[in-house]
C-alpha cells in the first residue's frame, strides 16, 4: 500500500510550512487589500449616493427658487401695469380739466367779447340817436320826415324787434 518515506514526510512538511508561509505573508495581505478595496469602493459609492441626494436636494430648490423668481416677475409685471393704468388715468383727468379749463376761459373771452361789442354797440346806437335827435331839433320837419328820419335811423342802427324774431 502506501509505503512511507522520509523524503515524502519532509515534502508534506516543505508544503504546510509553504502553505502557511504563503498564507501569513501573501494570502492575507492580498485578502486585507481586497476588504480594504472593497470598503473603498462601499464609501465611494456611498459618497456618489450622498453627492447625488445633495445634488437632487439642490436641483429642487434651484427650481423652487425660479418659480418664485417668476412668480415675483409676474407680480412685478402686473404691478406696473397697474402703474401705468393709475398713470393713464391720472394723464386723461388732467387733460380733461385742461380742456374745462380753456373751455371756461374761452366762453369767458367770448362773454366778455359779447359785453365789450354790445356796449360798443349801446354807445353808437347812442350817439347815432343824439346825431337824429340833433338833425330833428335843427331842421323844422314835419311828421313826415320826422318817420322817414326815424326808418333811416333803424335801418342805420338795426331794429331791435328784428334781431328778437330772428
């Protein structure tokens, strides 16, 4: 069967003390390297998990931020828009009191203008009558010619009857 030698037994021990030579300097330093690795790896990928939560969280309020940011600009917008209404507004009153305003002055420029014409008008017409007054006084006329003096009077001066039918 199985005939056992020294050489065989010395061999068998060359190999345990091999083994565990090679265990205790080259297994365990390869299998400590291999956790080591692993862990780097574990905490990288936990890093980019994390890296990427903050990146999510980040993203979220970048967009929170932009829609208050729109809804800040539509408010803006309407806000001046409102502005410009009141401003518009306000424009159109003053223009519209200008206008009452020169309106008034007018009207009071042309009453004034009416009053200063018809005082012209009452101070010819005065003297107009003085003038026939005078011509009846001096002449010696007859009734005749005190009516035909008096139609060329009014038709001199205007009939007052005539410019109220009218």
């Amino acid at each position: 069967m199985l005939s056992l030698d020294f050489n065989f037994v010395l061999e068998m021990i060359n190999l345990v003390v091999l083994f565990l030579l090679l265990r205790k300097f080259l297994i365990r330093p390869l299998t400590d390297i291999m956790e080591k690795r692993k862990a780097m790896i574990e905490e990288g990928l936990q890093n980019a998990s994390d890296q990427k939560a903050q990146a999510l969280e980040m993203k979220e309020k970048y967009e929170q931020a932009l829609s208050g940011a729109k809804d800040q600009s539509r408010q803006m917008i309407e806000q001046a828009r409102a502005d410009a209404k009141k401003e518009y507004d306000r424009i159109l009153d003053d223009a519209g009191e200008e206008a009452e305003k020169i309106i008034k002055t007018a009207r009071e420029t042309i009453d004034l203008e009416r009053e200063q014409t018809l005082r012209e008008m009452k101070t010819e017409v005065a003297g107009l009558a003085v003038d026939a007054a005078r011509k009846i006084l001096t002449e010696n006329c007859s009734e005749e010619n005190s009516q035909a003096m008096y139609d060329q009077f009014l038709k001199e001066a205007g009939d007052p009857n005539e410019n109220s039918e009218k």
